[in-house]
C-alpha cells in the first residue's frame, strides 16, 4: 500500500459532475494555450494552498466543526479535493485569459495570483476563526516551521546556484517553488511526528521516518531529519532533470514542475494549518 489512508469516493451523484467539469475545464485550457511563465506558476501558489486549506476545513469536521454541508462534504476528502481546487482554479485562470485578451487585465498570472490569494485567505481565516472559537489555535510550532522552511530552502538554493548554475538560472522562481514547498512538507512532517507527535497516513513517508528512528541520531535530533533531507534532495534532483527539458519546452515543462511543488506546498500547508487549527 502506497496510498494514504482516509481516500474517500463522494456518491455517484457528486463523482459524475466533478469529472464532467474538470474535463471540461482541462479541455478548454488546453485549446486556449495561454502562456506558463514562472510568474503563472507562483500565482497559482495560492491555489495549491487553498486547496489544502478546504482539506483542512473537512478534517475539522471531526472536532465537531462542521464546515461543509454533510451532502457536499465529501468532495472536500482526499483525493477529491484536489479535482475541486483544480476546477474552480482552472475556471478563474479561463476567465482570466478572457479579461486580458479583452485589455481588462494587464497580465493573465496578476489576475490567477489574486484571485487565489482572496480564496486561500477567506478559508484559512474561517478555519482560524472557528479554533479560536474551540479553544484550539495553536501557532508556535507551524511559524517554527515556516521560519525553518525558510532558511533550509535559502541554503540549498544557494548550494544549487553555487554548484549547478545552470539548473538554479533555468527553473528559476519556478524551481525556487518546487523546492520550498518540499521543504516545508518536510519540516512540518518532522515537527508532527518528533514533537507534536501526529501520525502519518502516507507508508512510504512513514517508512523514511522509521528508518531515521531506526538511527541512532534519534535520540538526539529526532527521527524527521532524514524525511527533510530526502523532500529537499529529491526536489534538487527533480530540477537537475528538468533543465533540458525546460529550456526545450518550456511551457509543458513548467506546467508539470507546477504540479511537482504543488505535491510539496499543498501537504505542507495542510501540515501547517491542521497544527494551528488542532
């Protein structure tokens, strides 16, 4: 088993119009063709985020919390949320592409990037709000693990600019991304499991924290270091095999390096926002 656990299929009723829609949606992006830039990537950072965020406000459901309508909650579990977030981020980046054709908008990624951060922020603020009301907002350890986040993404960027120039210089802002969303999935997965003491629902992350618990490094730093130093390699490699194809193809290639960090920043900032919020 490779999945994580809790995957939940909403009814029929629900599953049939989420595919006809983002089918739908993917069809008429791809006929549009608009441009994928790095500044397209980062404005669609929120909506990863946002995406995580309406997770986040499903699983508090369980603290009694209802956020979502019993009859439509179900479209806001895993893995059905990420179709959810990828029909109404797709739907706003069309209407986007509209409004800069029609010289409403200067840019197509001005409009997606706040438009995302209007939604991730009206969400996250409602999850806030309802923890305060519970008695269950608790930030230190999510702003420890933002600010370490930080620095650990600083320092391997550095490192790859230093030492291979040319794939920092190629992915660029886009990369930059990649790299700070996996590190962050891995700081807050470390945190979780070392200090807060949350479970983990994915095996294979779990078996790479059970294997640093194995190590006798454990008893002094922690078992998640070595679930970082995976998330944050394993994105530095990723770009290492992505600057060709970057430099050939730059539109499809930053489209599926977008979907790489969204794989990092989503979890991350589910990880960060479930701390606060519980």
């Amino acid at each position: 088993m490779v999945l994580p656990e809790g995957f939940v299929v909403p009814p029929w009723y629900l599953l049939i119009p989420v595919i006809v829609f983002l089918g739908s949606v993917l069809a008429l992006l791809w006929a549009l063709e608009p441009p994928v830039t790095d500044r397209t990537v980062l404005a669609f950072a929120p909506w990863m985020m946002f995406g995580a965020c309406l997770h986040v406000l499903y699983k508090m459901d369980a603290f009694q919390m209802d956020a979502f309508p019993a009859s439509i909650e179900s479209l806001f579990s895993a893995p059905m949320v990420y179709a959810v977030t990828a029909i109404i981020a797709g739907t706003v980046w069309i209407i986007a592409i509209f409004l800069h054709v029609g010289g409403l908008q200067p840019t197509i990624a001005r409009f997606v990037g706040i438009a995302g951060t209007a939604f991730f922020t009206v969400f996250a603020m409602f999850a806030i709000v309802r923890s305060l009301e519970a008695g269950i907002f608790e930030p230190f350890w999510p702003v420890i693990a933002v600010v370490v986040a930080g620095i650990v993404t600083a320092v391997a960027w550095i490192a790859l600019s230093l030492w291979f120039t040319d794939v920092a210089t190629t992915t660029g802002m886009t990369g930059a991304l990649v790299v700070f969303g996996h590190t962050l999935d891995g700081v807050t997965t470390a945190i979780g499991y070392d200090v807060i003491g949350a479970g983990e629902d994915v095996p294979l992350s779990l078996l790479v924290l059970e294997a640093g618990e194995a190590l006798p490094t454990a008893e002094y730093i922690g078992a998640g270091w070595l679930f970082v130093l995976l998330k944050v390699s394993l994105a530095m490699v990723i770009l290492g095999l992505f600057r060709e194809y970057v430099e050939e193809a730059p539109r499809q290639a930053r489209t599926l390096l977008a979907l790489v960090a969204a794989v990092g920043l989503g979890p991350a900032t589910h990880n960060t926002l479930l701390f606060i919020v519980s």
